[in-house]
C-alpha cells in the first residue's frame, strides 16, 4: 500500500518506526474495507500514538472510530477529579455490576487515550500530565468503592480509601499502578465477612485484564504490617499502628499518603492526628543516617539490574530525589505545615524557596525529577507496565531516544545525558546526607 507523505513523514519520527507501520498500514486498510474514508484526519498523530503504545493501538483497533476520532478532537480543558467524575455518571445507570464495570474500562481508557494525545501534542506539561493521570485514577477509586462496598441498602460508605506514593502527589505516570490502604471507620468487631468479601471482589476486577482493558494493577503492600496485615485496616489500629515508635523508612512512605475515596471529616481528623507523630522532631544526624542506609540497600537489592539501567531505583534516579524530600519533609515538617504534601515537586520548590538548599539546586532538582520521570514514562506506555529499567546496549534504546527528543542516531547522546543527570543528582544525595558514596 503507498502511503499519503503525511503518514510517510510521521513513520520517520515514531518511536517504534516498525509497530507504527504494521499498524498504520492495518488500519488504512480496515478504513478502506469499511468505507470510513479518512479517519483521523490527524493521521500524523495517529501514527505517534501507535508507535507509543501497543497498548492504545490495541484498543484503538478494539472500539474502531469512535475513539480515533479523538485525535481531531481539542485536549481536555478540565483534568481534575470531578471531571472525570462526570464522565464516568453514566456507569452509575446501567444494570448489572460486570456491565458496569466493562464501561468503566473502556472510560477510564478513553480519558487515557485523551491524555495521551494532549501529551504527544504537547497540550500538557510532563507535570500536568501526571496530575491528570493521578485525577483519573482517583475518580477510579472513587466509582469502584461505590460500585463494589456499597450494598443496595446501605447509606453511608464503610470503607474510606487511602491512595499512596505517587498517586498521593498526584504524580502518577502511564502504567503506574495503585498503591492504596483500605480503612474502616468502625471497630474490627463489626466488620463482617462479607466486607472483605466485597473488597477481594473489587481488587479481581479492578487488574482484570479484557479486551477493553484494564483499569490499574493495584498494590496493597504499603498497608500496616504489609502483606502479613488484614487487608482492612480500622482508623484506631492505624492511628496506634502510626503513632508508635516506628523505623524511619515507615515515616518516609506516610510522607506520601493522602485520601483519596469515601472523603470525610472523620478520615481527615485521623491523618491530622497521624501526621503530628509522622512530622514530629527527629535528630538530624540519626534522620540522615537512616535514609541513606535505606537508600543503599534499596539501590543495592533492586537498583542495579545485570546489564540495565535503574531509572527508579538505580545510582542517580528518582528514588534519590524523592529520599532528599523525605529527608526536608522529616526535619522541618513539624514547623513547616506546607512541607506535609505527597507531591515531590511542591517539596522541592518549598525547600528552594525557604533557603533550605543551596542557590539553584531546587532548579536543578526539579528539571532532573522531570527528566528521568519522562523517561520512565516512556518506557511503561508502550504496555502500560511499571517498568524502570533500559539496556545498556545503546542499539536497543533507539525507541526511548527517539521518545526523549535525542533522535533515531541519539541513543548515545540520550545515555549520555541520562549519565550526566544522575551522577548530578547522586552529588546533590551524597552532599545533603552528608555520605560519603552511597
């Protein structure tokens, strides 16, 4: 099939030239076949999301022009919460649950695929992206709790849902998972079997992988006790849980903790009260001692992957940015209430602002945080999977070049770069901690 200049010219800039292709010259052919004529007339763009994500291009081809017709369509004005909340009201008037829940994939897919094009476009900063990423999995939360814990009779929702690590900083990427704890207002007495029954039901559903999609994976490892705890935790055993003496790498994952289903006063009070032993008064030297101690270990059981670089947790990467603002959050957040976010940029623009880092090392902070989180971005939206690692060989990141802006020859410019910014980020970590080589 010869194909139109346009789709030629975008063929060159994709970032899996040969996905791209098979799929652009599938679906010219399925318009042909169809008599659809010309659908997108943004082919362009079409193109750029096939060569992005296998994931969007199965599902483009799944639902057909309804949703390539999107990529004609203006980005989203409106990415918050209660916009996407007004999307998904119309699950709320179809019968049966497994059909609910079918139309909340495909949505929840759509708003994605929405998000995706205003990313390629560039409608969207790397940081709005995210908020609205993080917006869209939070009114997910909020649909499924109601469709899953309410019984037809109930009035008030039992369960109030805690959203952790990424999603509490509205930092989500495409492909991060959900990261949550489920809390229960009431004593443990009064729980019944058919709560938990009704809470295994909602995580089956929630990963279940269908031709529509996916809704998220889902983590629950963050909870009291991890994978030994219940899998509902009562707002008095998660208060005495985090109100006693605990390990310093437990104060720095409550740094990231918000709610984010099932919002009420009550649930709101509890993480006051949690947080005042969370930002409490730490000895500085003991505080940076155990983050790096942390650090170190993290790096050396999961960061160094044979023959790969670790964005996240590797030499450098996110995972050190992220400790330098536990360790700010910690020692000055029980003077500094603006310091008690879940959000790793809100942090480093406060500890710029108030004079706690060095003159430009916020700045500096900031654009590598952005960096390596486009980085892992790319590499998870072509499956929608947490991955965080890439090959040293430098012909296998031609793709990721070409996502970062480096070009179809710039694998070595791209890895040296990648280079430069961790090993500056690795200093600023080293500096800060006092450490010597961590």
């Amino acid at each position: 099939m010869e194909l139109p200049a346009d789709v030629r010219d975008a063929l060159n800039a994709a970032w899996r030239r040969d996905v791209a292709e098979k799929s652009i010259e599938r679906w010219l052919g399925l318009c042909e076949s169809e008599g659809w004529g010309r659908i997108p007339e943004d082919m362009a763009l079409l193109v750029r999301i096939f060569g992005a994500s296998w994931y969007f291009t199965r599902f483009i081809f799944v639902n057909g022009p309804d949703m390539v017709r999107l990529v004609d369509e203006d980005s989203p004005a409106d990415l918050s919460t209660q916009a996407w909340l007004e999307v998904f009201r119309e699950v709320y008037s179809i019968e049966g649950l497994e059909s609910r829940v079918d139309r909340l994939r495909v949505l929840k897919n759509r708003i994605m695929l929405q998000i995706l094009i205003a990313y390629l476009r560039q409608d969207c900063s790397m940081e709005q992206t995210e908020y609205a990423l993080t917006c869209l999995a939070e009114a997910t939360m909020q649909v499924v709790t109601r469709l899953f814990l309410l019984a037809p009779d109930d009035t008030d929702h039992p369960v109030t849902v805690l959203g952790m690590g990424r999603m509490a900083g509205h930092e989500m990427t495409f492909g991060s998972d959900l990261d949550v704890i489920f809390l229960y207002a009431g004593e443990s007495s009064d729980m019944d079997v058919e709560l938990e029954r009704r809470i295994r039901l909602l995580l089956r559903h929630i990963a279940m992988q269908t031709p529509a999609g996916s809704l998220y994976d889902m983590d629950m490892r963050l909870r009291p006790h991890g994978n030994a705890g219940v899998l509902v935790t009562t707002f008095r055993s998660f208060m005495d849980y985090h109100g006693a003496d605990r390990e310093i790498w437990e104060r720095q994952l409550m740094t990231r903790c918000r709610p984010v289903a099932n919002l009420t006063d009550e649930v709101h009070t509890l993480m006051e009260d949690v947080n005042s032993h969370i930002f409490g008064k730490y000895d500085i030297d003991i505080l940076k001692s155990g983050i790096a101690d942390m650090r170190q270990r993290v790096e050396k059981e999961l960061g160094r992957p044979t023959g790969k670089y670790e964005v996240k947790r590797g030499r450098g990467g996110i995972m050190d940015i992220d400790f330098i603002t536990h360790y700010f959050q910690l020692a000055y957040g029980h003077e500094q209430r603006g310091l008690r976010t879940g959000s790793t940029r809100a942090v480093l623009r406060l500890i710029d602002e108030s004079g706690l880092l060095a003159d430009n090392t916020g700045g500096r902070l900031l654009d590598s945080y952005d960096f390596l989180k486009r980085v892992e971005m790319s590499l998870r939206l072509f499956d929608m999977k947490p991955i965080s690692t890439f090959p040293f060989d430098e012909e296998a990141n031609i793709s990721l070049a070409r996502a970062m802006g480096f070009g179809e020859s710039g694998s070595r410019a791209f890895v040296d770069h990648y280079r430069t910014v961790t090993d500056d980020v690795r200093d600023i970590f080293n500096s800060i901690m006092n450490a010597e080589s961590v």
